[in-house]
C-alpha cells in the first residue's frame, strides 16, 4: 500500500474523525480506515505501530472479535482517540 502525502493524510483523517463524530461508522471500520489513512498493511500497522497482533487486529476490522478496553484504546491512541459512552442516534 502506498503511503499517502501529509495533506491526504489530514483530509483522511478529517473525513474521518467528521464519520466518528456522526455516528456513521463501526469501530472495525474505523480502525481499518485509520490505517488506511496512513497507507499501511494489516500486518505493518499491528506489529509497528499498534504493537498487537495481526489477528487481533483483523478481528476488530472484520467485527468478528470481542477486544478488550485496553486493546481498544491502543487503536484509538496513534490518532488521537478515546474510549467512552456515545449516545445513540436515531
């Protein structure tokens, strides 16, 4: 995957952060589009960045996972994100 510039990394992350803050999009969705935004692979992003495992981070961009608050807010960290209540929309 190719890394994007430092201006399509700030427009990826606004869009995203914007996504977040509606309510449009699931935590797997997010994680996976926050890696993305820095143009790396599954396995890159876990081990170098996150410091977890490739599979646990697929089962979160999958949904098919059950991470713990710790694990959750490793993700979170690298853009600026915090773990907590949101209420729902209708």
């Amino acid at each position: 995957m190719k890394r994007p510039t430092p201006e399509k990394i700030q427009e990826l992350r606004e869009a995203l952060f914007s996504r977040i803050d509606a309510g449009e999009i699931s935590i797997g969705e997010a994680t996976r589009l926050m890696r993305r935004t820095l143009g790396m692979n599954r396995k890159d992003y876990a081990e170098k960045i996150l410091k977890i495992s490739h599979d646990a981070l697929q089962a979160v961009e999958t949904g098919k996972g059950n991470p713990t608050l710790k694990t959750l807010r490793i993700i979170g960290k690298p853009f600026g994100l915090e773990v907590g209540f949101v209420r729902k929309r209708n």
